[in-house]
C-alpha cells in the first residue's frame, strides 16, 4: 500500500473535531471564563442600583399610610388627610383559600423563591420575543411590596431613571426585604398595602366594601374576585364594571385549576357563581373639616388620584382661624355642661348622639371660599356634620329678616311698634299658654317699654314687638322676604310662630344669608370652595383654582340691607349683643353679629360678619327639643366662640368699612319718639353699675331711604308747658328734662330748729322759667332758631289753711 493511500485512510479514521478529546472541556472553560468575565461586567454594572436599594429603611415597609399634608390659606399646615378606609389585620385572619388564589394570579413561586423569580423572568421574556411586547409581568408579590411601601416609580421618576432600571433596584430591593421578613410577614404587609379600586386599601377594607363581610368569610369565588383586581384596581372594580371583573376573576379561577388547587368541577362552579355585591365599606376616621375637602379632591382629580396620597393641598382654610374656632368651641360646650341647669349626657358618658354638639362655619363673602369649619366636637364620636347634614330653629337669629321685610315694605328704623306683653295664643310656640315669653333679649329679666322704634326693637331683639312687626308687614311678605335671602322657608306655613325663627335651617344657610348684610343686599356665591391647589409628590401641579369675584343673586335693595346692618351695629352698642365690642381687637369693628336663641333654648346661635367675612356658629343637640339649660342664652355660649373666630381672622380680612349707599340718608331723630330731634329731647336712664339716674341727650343718627325722612320734631320732648283745661292749671310734663341730676342735699341747710318758719323766699330767689315763645302748629313747624326771652313770675300769696 502507497504511503498517499495509508494517509488518506489515517485522516478518516481521526475523529471530528467535536468528538476529539478535550474539546468540550474546553468549551467548557470557554463558557465559564466568558460567564464569569460577564458575571464581573455585570455586577460592577449593578453595583450602583444595588446600593441604591441598600438607601431605604427596612423597617418602613410596613408603613401603609401616605398622608397628604394639608395647608391653609395662609401655609399653616390644617392637617393631613391618611387613607382611613384601611384596617391593618394579620395574617392569620386571611384564609388559606384566598393565599391560593393570590399565588395563583401573582406568584405562583412565591414560597420557592427568594424575591425574584428567574423562571418567571425568562417566561417574561420569551412571551415578550413572540409577542413583541410585553404580554406577562414577572414581578413577585415581594417585589409589588417593594414597589408600593417605597413609591419606587415615583423615586425613579425624580431621579431620571428608567422603568428598566426601576426594576433592577426594585429586584434587589426585594432580596433585602426576603433576608430581614419571612414570607407569612411579606404576605400579611402586601395584602394591607395592596390597593383594590374603588377607594379600597387592603384586604379586609376591599372584603367589607365590595361584599361586606369579613376576609374569613369570603367564598372561594369572592377571593378570586379580588385578587383579580390587582392587575387594573380602578378599571376592573365591579362597582365600575361588573363585567371585566368577572373575566378578571375568570382568569384566576383558571390558573387556580391549572395548577391544580382546585379541581375542574370546583373551578366550573366557581365560574358560574354570580358577583354578588353588598357594600359595607369602613367609614374613614378623619374630621369634619378633612371629608370635605377629600369629597372636593375626588370631584376635582377622582377617588384613585386621592388614594395615591403624598399630596400637597393648599385651601381656602386659615389655619389659626380653624385651630381657634375648634378649642373655643369646645371649651365653651364644657362649660355648657358643667352648668348647674345641664340635664344631659356629658362627652365620654352615654351615648355620643346625645352630646352636645357645635359647629362653626367662616367663608370668604367675595370669593366663595370657606375659611373655617368645624363641623362637631369630634369626627370620631360623630361623624355627622352639623354644617352640611344639620337643621335646627334659628329661633331669634331670623329677626333681621323680619325687619328687612318691614322696611322693604316701606317701613322706617324710626317707626313706632308696641313693645307689651303677648298673648302666647297668638304665636303658639313650644305648646305653652300664657304670656309670650322675651327670651330674644338675652338676659333673665326683660322689660317691656310700651312703644318703641323698630331699631330698638331689633337691637334688643324683642319678641312681642317683633310678631307685631311681623304681623303688620304680613307673614306671606316675611316668608318671600326670607326665601329671598337663600333661606328654605319658601314652604312654611304662614303662622305667627314664622317670626320668631321656628322654621329649621343649616348653619351653612344662615350664614350666606348675613352675607347680604355686609355686601349691600347680594348673597355671598352659592358654589363655596375649599381647595385652592393640589401637587403631587413630585410637585407637579395637578390642579389649581381661579378665583374671581363672584356676584351673588340679590337679596334685598342696598338701602335695606344698610339700614338693617346698622340697626345690628346698635345692638353690640347697646342691645342684645352689648359688650361684644369690647372682646373685638379690630378697632374700629365695621361689622355687626346677632345672636339667636330659640325659645325653648334648644339651639343657640351667634352670625355676623365684616366687609369680607361672615361668621357663623350654633350649638345644640342633633336631635332638636330638648333645652340645654334654662336660660341658655346665645350671648353666652355662642358670641364667646364667634369673637375668637373673628379676632383670629382680622389680621388677614379686617380693616375693610361697608359703604354707605347712595340711596340712604341719615337724619338724626329722637331715640324715644322716633321723630326729629330737638334740643329738648333728653331721656332719663339708669346707670347698670350705681343704680343712679341720670340724663343723657336722646338724640341719636338714624339711617332712612331717601324719600322717608321727612318726620315732624319730637313731641314727647318738645320743651312747652301746655294748659290742662279740666284743672285749669299747667301741665309741667311737657317740659324738657334738662342735662343735669339732681342735687340731693347731704345735711340740713340750716343748723337748729325753724319752728317760725322765717326763712322767706325773696324775689331774687324765685326762679326764672324760660318759655318759647308761642307759635301756631308747634310741633310741625318748630323753628330751632326761635330765640328765648325771660318773663317774671309774681311772687305768690301767702298759703292759707282752711278750717275745717
């Protein structure tokens, strides 16, 4: 055989290079060389977002609440609004069935792997390369903790990151939180962070808002249910639609039977089982003051924007306002009970619908926006709201609507109205016979005057007086009157018991209705507004409000609404509310309040304004009828509370005057009479502290629409001394009083007895009268000109004593 062939046949008989020895050994060393080298490319390149995720505290991540901070109007912080539809359970009170069905719609390795899931990765990623797109998530229930106790998109997104470098730190994240927390403690944190729509957070807030019950009761059927709605929680919710809620449910139901936790007929008749809703959600356990404005953010960015939390929401509300009108509030209701006449539960005893309650409610006239509210003593022993949900009788707080129909009608605050005790039979309030009682004057002992002007019947807010006026205006003009101003009265019968504040109303009404009084008839906005603007945790700004100057419907014409404010002006002066000036740091107060008490002192209330806000507050019982004590008046409970709100508020909405309208004159008149005043026209009154009497000039500015103020001169004081023709002698009544008291002598003038009686009055000591000169028509035509001449009287005769 040639050498050529014996090569040839060497060569074939050599093997391939793949069977020869030692090449898979070296591809081997090959793979492991490169892998290793990658290994090291890799981990230097991951070094930085595996520090990154050693930065968040371990110890947060059952930390399920992310408040939104809210400010006020002026940056102090009102409070923070937390989730509170969410009740923090423990593991073991979720059922093993509704653990099942988690694993089977999120992670189904969850107890084989030690926070991410390669397995689920690389399925990830093949469904991902026949797809071209991502069809499949791979994140473990860990990771979802991760996620959602560090706000990790949110973080990312600040940082510039990218969502593929979100997951690498949120993969690492998760191997920190598998090293410190076993897996019934991650299960038990997720299923109480986890949201589930419709404003549910956490299993057992989900479990009572969708099905009512607790998680320990839910069917097989019902915790597929909610598990199906992690993947889209809003638009899966079957309170939006029940219909891709039942494939979603479907969908677990099926992976469930796939990996064999329940058998092919369970899983049928899991698929066949209705989703029958039955709504009990938690009540959140916030404050009055917060479920407002939370009700504002969800019409304004909707329940899923406000569930994500860490908002900053800037109001309307002034912070020391709000803190103010909260600590008086309540010290005055302890005072209340702490009353000798207080007959009722006490807070913290009983049952807490039976305490006393309050409320206190600022808005901005101008604009519409609320600056205080406080809507009870404490959102967590009542959540009702006296502001929005409350009616009580405004009692004697409706009076300057009587009034402002009166003089609408053409009436005068000089007009005469008798001021005598009443018949209860005429107004029939409270069941009672007998006299009508005044309990609108505010203190314990009132006291008719026979005839008085309408301002005086006003600022002393008298009740007979104010039936009268009511009576002679008409209850039907009184009634549109008052529906004018807003109030809900537009229905109520037209009896006599109308006038003094029988029919019931919300604080909230009440105090738009006195916004008429400071802007010249017009009604503050009937939209009111809390939220000024909201950004987000990245500081984005998600809304915010313009607020222009909105006009309000009128009310009454300008010339009314004036003359009645100033009559309520009287009445801190010298009326009902007297003293209240005094607690007032604004100076000069521009303002007015009233206070209002019902006649069975049931409801206490105190409403006035500035020229940019009007304040209201009331305290009662929710349950209307019963007294809170004898004598519980509003000056007493309720203008403590309105003064402090008002003091607090006039660094930033004080200092502002309300114009007097054109259309109003001002004349001064007699305060007695209520006719034009002369120099006559003095009055006797009683000092409060001395008991002394003394004389004080009657004359007094008074404010008429133009056209009505015309009046005669005083005839009460018109400073003549008229003929009595039944007794032929003079009548000194007439005569005016002059400015002085008397002198009362402290010792006799003459020292030892008299009994000749000499000491004899001469013709220099007999005084010397001043008369006016006679006029025809002299009270019509009183000429304050007239000049005064002296005339002599002739010393009289001796006295002489008949026998008898």
């Amino acid at each position: 055989m040639s050498k050529a062939t014996q090569a040839v046949r060497n060569k074939r008989r050599r093997p391939i290079f793949f069977k020869r020895k030692g090449f898979w050994m070296g591809v081997l060393v090959l793979l492991v060389v490169i892998g290793v080298a990658g290994w090291m490319v890799a981990d230097r390149m991951l070094e930085p977002y595996r520090q990154r995720a050693m930065e968040y505290d371990l110890s947060l991540v059952d930390k399920v609440e992310v408040p939104s901070v809210i400010l006020g109007h002026d940056g102090g912080e009102v409070g923070r609004v937390f989730v509170q539809n969410r009740s923090v359970i423990g593991i073991d009170q979720v059922p093993e069935r509704f653990i099942s069905a988690l694993r089977a719609g999120e992670d189904k390795r969850f107890y084989k792997h030690h926070g991410v899931d390669y397995f689920g990765i690389a399925r990830a990623a093949i469904d991902w390369l026949q797809a071209g797109k991502a069809v499949s998530g791979a994140s473990t229930i860990t990771q979802q903790l991760a996620r959602g106790a560090y706000d990790l998109q949110a973080d990312c997104k600040r940082r510039g990151e990218t969502s593929i470098e979100r997951k690498i730190i949120e993969a690492f994240l998760a191997q920190r939180i598998e090293t410190v927390y076993s897996k019934p403690e991650i299960l038990e944190y997720y299923l109480n962070r986890i949201y589930f729509g419709s404003g549910f957070y956490g299993i057992r807030s989900a479990s009572l808002g969708y099905f009512g019950k607790e998680p320990e009761a839910l069917t097989d059927a019902e915790c597929a249910t909610i598990v199906g709605l992690i993947k889209n929680p809003s638009g899966l919710s079957p309170l939006n639609d029940i219909e891709a809620c039942r494939v979603a449910r479907n969908m677990v139901i099926a992976r469930m039977m796939n990996l064999d936790m329940i058998r092919p007929a369970e899983a049928a008749r899991m698929r066949a089982a209705p989703i029958a809703l039955n709504p009990k959600p938690l009540q959140r356990g916030t404050s009055h003051l917060y479920e407002r404005i939370a009700t504002e953010i969800r019409s304004l960015l909707g329940e899923d924007a406000l569930a994500q939390g860490g908002y900053t929401i800037r109001t309307s509300i002034d912070s020391t306002v709000q803190h103010a009108a909260e600590e008086k509030l309540e010290e005055m209701l302890r005072q209340a009970e702490n009353h000798s006449g207080y007959q009722h539960p006490k807070r913290g005893t009983g049952d807490p619908k039976k305490w006393l309650q309050g409320g206190v409610f600022m808005v901005d006239q101008r604009s519409g926006g609320v600056i205080a509210h406080v809507g009870g003593r404490d959102y967590a022993d009542v959540p009702f709201d006296v502001i929005e949900l409350g009616r009580s009788p405004m009692g004697t707080a409706f009076f300057p609507f009587v009034y402002a129909a009166a003089l609408e009608r053409g009436l005068t605050p000089a007009s005469k109205v008798d001021d005598e005790a009443m018949d209860n039979r005429a107004v029939m309030v409270g069941g009672r016979e007998g006299i009508l009682g005044e309990w609108g004057m505010e203190v314990s002992n009132p006291r008719y005057e026979g005839s008085v002007t309408l301002r005086r019947a006003l600022e002393s807010s008298k009740v007979a007086a104010t039936v009268r006026v009511a009576n002679q205006v008409g209850l039907d003009h009184v009634r549109s009157t008052s529906a004018g101003f807003a109030l809900p009265v537009a229905e109520a019968e037209l009896l006599p018991r109308l006038a003094v504040g029988w029919e019931p109303v919300s604080l909230k009404d009440l105090v738009r209705a006195y916004t008429a009084f400071a802007d010249g008839g017009r009604l503050g906005p009937s939209q009111l507004w809390y939220v000024e603007s909201i950004r987000d945790a990245q500081g984005s700004i998600r809304y915010e409000r313009s607020v222009p100057h909105a006009v309000g419907e009128t009310a009454v014409s300008q010339a009314t609404a004036f003359q009645v404010h100033s009559i309520l002006q009287g009445g801190m002066t010298r009326g009902s509310a007297q003293g209240v000036l005094d607690e007032l740091v604004e100076k000069p107060f521009h303002g007015a309040c009233k206070t209002g008490t019902t006649h069975d002192f049931s409801d206490v209330w105190t409403v006035g304004y500035n020229a940019n806000v009007t304040c209201g507050v009331w305290m009662g019982f929710l349950n209307s009828g019963e007294p809170i004590y004898e004598g519980a008046f509003g000056r007493d409970l309720a203008m403590p509370v309105w003064t402090d709100a008002m003091n607090q508020a006039a660094r930033n909405y004080g200092g502002r005057g309300i114009p007097q309208p054109a259309s109003v004159v001002e004349v001064e008149i007699c305060r007695v009479s209520g006719d034009r005043v002369t120099p006559y026209c003095y009055e006797q009154v009683e000092d409060p502290v001395t008991g002394a009497i003394r004389s004080r000039p009657a004359g007094i500015r008074e404010f008429f629409r133009k056209g009505t103020e015309n009046l005669p001169f005083c005839p009460v004081h018109s400073g003549s001394v008229a003929e009595d023709p039944s007794r032929g002698v003079l009548d000194m009544t007439a005569l005016a009083v002059i400015d002085a008291s008397p002198v009362r002598p402290k010792k006799p003038a003459l020292l030892g007895d008299d009994p000749f009686h000499s000491i004899q009055m001469t013709e220099d000591d007999i005084p010397q009268i001043r008369v006016r000169r006679e006029r025809t028509n002299v009270l019509d035509s009183f000429d304050l000109e007239d000049g005064l001449r002296e005339m002599s009287l002739p010393r009289p005769g001796r006295l002489e004593i008949a026998p008898e």
